[in-house]
C-alpha cells in the first residue's frame, strides 16, 4: 500500500492539472507515448494545464512532509519537478483522459488504482527519494589529528581520503591539494577536509554552517576571533554518478584564525552527538542546528557586528515569543553557568532590544552600552560571547564540547611566575 504522504501529494498534484486554462494556467505541451517509454516511440502530442495557485499547494505540501532537503529547495524548483513528474507519468492515465475534453481536474477522473500507482512512483522518485552525494570542503585552519567518520559527515586530513570515502574511484583525484585534481598547476594547499552528504548542495552548505559553527566553540576564547592575514581560499567540490569531478571556486569557509583549530580523539564524542542530531526533525534539534548556524555566521564578524547575531543565535534555542526577553534571561540562568544576575542579564537583553528594534544603528550608539559599562565596567560585546558560547555547549552538546586548552599557556605561565626569561635562555 502506497504511504498517505506520497497518496495525498498525488491527489493535490492531479487536482491542480486541467486541459483548460482557467485563470491562472501553466500550459505544458510534451510527446505522449507507453509508460516508460524512450522519446523516440512518443509520436502523439498532447497538453495539460498547471493551474497555478493549485500547484503552489501541492508543492507547498511536498515542501512540508517530503525529505528534509526540501526546506533548502526555492519552491519554482519544486513546482518544476512535480509538473515534470506528471508529464513523465502521463501515460499511466492516458486511457482515462487522453484526446478528451471535460472542465474538472485531472483527480475526478483518475481512479484510485492509478493513483496508488502514481503514489508508488512518486514515493521512489529523486523529489521523495534523492540520492545523496559527497560535497567536499577544504578547510585551511583546521588541522585533524585523529580522523572523523560518520554516515552524515567527516573530517579528515588530506592524506586520510580515499575512495570509501568519496564513494567513487577517480584516478584525477588529488586531495593533497584544492583543487584536488592531479596536474592542475600551483593547487591550494589544505588543512583538512570536511565531507558532507546530502541531496543538494544547499543542504550540504546548511549542514556546513552547523558544523562548523560547532567548531567554533572549541578554540580558547582568547583566540576564537583573533584572526591573522595567513592566506586563505575556498570552494568545494562534488561527485557524480560516474566519478567526474565538480568544482566551485569561493570564498573561505571559516576566518583566517591565529592558531589553528586541532581535531583530536576528545573531539568524536561532541562531533558525534552533532550527526545524530543533523539526522533528527524534531522542533527542538532544529532549532539546536539554526542555533549553530547563526553561530558561524558570527563567527568572522568584528564584535559589534556579532552582537546581533549572538543574540539571534540564543533566540534560535531559547526565544519564546509569549515572554521573549525573560524566556532567555530564564534558559540563561538554567544553561550558562556563567554566574551573571539577573539584574545584568536584563539590561544585556534591553541592549539587544534597542540594537535590534531600531533605538540604536550600531551597539556603541545605544545608551545601554553606556549604562552596562558605568555599572559592571565590563564589556557587554565579551560578556554575551562568553554567555552564548557557554549556553551552546550547555544546552546543545550537554558539557561534551569542551574548550580546547590555550595552546601557549605554558608561555603564559611562565610569564606570569617570571621564569620566561630564564626558559629562553
């Protein structure tokens, strides 16, 4: 038995299908000929009409219960699939409407077996069931010591990758360098690679900004946003069926950090509970995932341009719009340990109202921004990174993302017990 998705996004596709135009018609005219036939045996010409409106709501259905892929798809996309869909199975329902004129949807005249039958092809088409394929993304400041695998990603070093990886063998492929093709002249040189597998590049980049907004909470804060002017690139680069490789030039992936970011055996507990979560569809892991990207996307940012964005980022898991600002001081309170009151993490979240709600263009102009120094003589922009670093880890990773060490706080200590000068000598 066909499943009631697959059946229902039948019924509203062939409700929206007429041999009249309507109001709001998309006609499509193609070759009729027996199901699954090739192009050259379709010799008959016929026509349907889309009507628009209709299609939306097909598509917005497809959209809301198909694979979750589809939230990264731009609905003309869907619309074009599911319209080339019925035209690819008109012959299954050629019998009961070809060469016929009559005003009702193609759903009044279409019985119940082959729709069934149509729900069983749709069920197994690329729109329910897409193949997924490897995108691969060259990381420069993101050294792996002890290699990640998973079903949903990986990360790896250059010289890890072969082809159980990929899924494919190309005797091209260079992973040593970006572009990772054999004779390309004067290739980049990456750190690390990581490896994502979804349907669609889209979902692949969604997927991208988690993980690596994850990343991002591993450095020691002194060096999360201290960035250098070491050279950077990057792109990706894809397979298909067939082992050719795709490439896309852009920019780099993560900011040009200090000090590198080192993946080591302590890492695979949090990057595994991160796969399991980028596999889940649940409301709250969703908003868990939208946290991590509102997270990255801060990430390169100065720090009065993260200031918004950190606060979107704690919205994404703690925002509740029937107490908004005390939903978050409350979750806050529950998840930051970061032993701040109640009275200072209001007035941080009135200096987040009057940037985001138009008191104040930039943080510095508020006069909030003013008020939190004079009262706590610390600085609001590095409490609220400490806050939502702390809560991300907290609420998300439940303490199993821990801060990697300060990578000189050897240097430092002994600095600070005056022993430096006689360590150099």
């Amino acid at each position: 038995m066909p499943d009631a998705v697959h059946l229902q996004a039948i019924e509203l596709l062939l409700s929206a299908m007429y041999r009249t135009r309507g109001d709001d018609g998309l006609e499509n005219r193609f070759l009729v000929g027996p199901p699954g036939a090739p192009l050259w045996q379709k010799r008959i010409s016929t026509f349907v009409f889309f009507r628009r409106r209709l299609l939306v709501r097909a598509a917005l259905y497809v959209r809301k219960y198909g694979p979750s892929h589809l939230r990264f798809t731009a609905m003309n996309d869907i619309q074009g699939r599911l319209r080339s869909f019925a035209v690819g199975n008109y012959g299954l329902f050629a019998t009961e409407t070809f060469l016929k004129q009559f005003d009702e949807p193609y759903s009044e005249r279409i019985g119940h077996d082959v729709k069934a039958r149509l729900a069983d092809l749709l069920a197994a088409s690329e729109l329910f069931s897409p193949k997924s394929f490897l995108s691969l993304y060259p990381l420069v400041p993101v050294v792996v010591e002890s290699d990640f695998r998973s079903p949903q990603f990986f990360l790896l070093g250059p010289s890890s990758i072969d082809e159980n990886d990929t899924g494919v063998r190309s005797v091209a492929f260079a992973p040593e360098g970006f572009p990772p093709i054999k004779e390309w002249d004067k290739p980049e040189k990456p750190s690390s690679w990581l490896g994502i597998r979804s349907p669609i590049v889209q979902a692949s980049n969604k997927i991208k900004a988690a993980i690596l907004g994850a990343l991002a909470l591993t450095p020691h804060p002194r060096y999360r946003h201290q960035f250098s002017m070491r050279s950077m690139f990057g792109g990706l680069c894809s397979f298909d069926a067939v082992g050719r490789i795709n490439l896309t030039f852009g920019e780099a992936h993560t900011p040009a950090m200090s000090e590198n970011i080192v993946i080591r055996q302590s890492d695979h507990d949090w990057l595994s509970m991160l796969a399991l979560k980028l596999d889940r569809t649940d409301d709250s892991t969703r908003r868990q995932i939208r946290a991590l990207e509102y997270y990255y996307r801060a990430w390169p940012l100065d720090s009065h341009e993260r200031f918004p964005w950190l606060f979107m980022t704690l919205d994404a898991i703690f925002g509740d719009s029937s107490r908004a600002t005390q939903a978050v001081i409350d979750a806050i309170g529950q998840n930051g340990g970061t032993g701040f009151d109640y009275d200072r993490l209001r007035l941080l979240l009135r200096l987040r109202n009057s940037v985001i709600h138009g008191g104040a263009p930039d943080v510095y102009d508020s006069d909030k921004y003013h008020q939190y120094y004079e009262q706590y003589g610390d600085d609001p922009l590095y409490d609220l990174e400490v806050i939502a670093a702390q809560c991300l880890r907290a609420y998300i990773f439940e303490g199993a993302l821990v801060e990697h060490p300060d990578p000189h706080s050897e240097l430092i200590r002994a600095y600070l017990d005056g022993t430096l000068i006689k360590r150099s000598s």
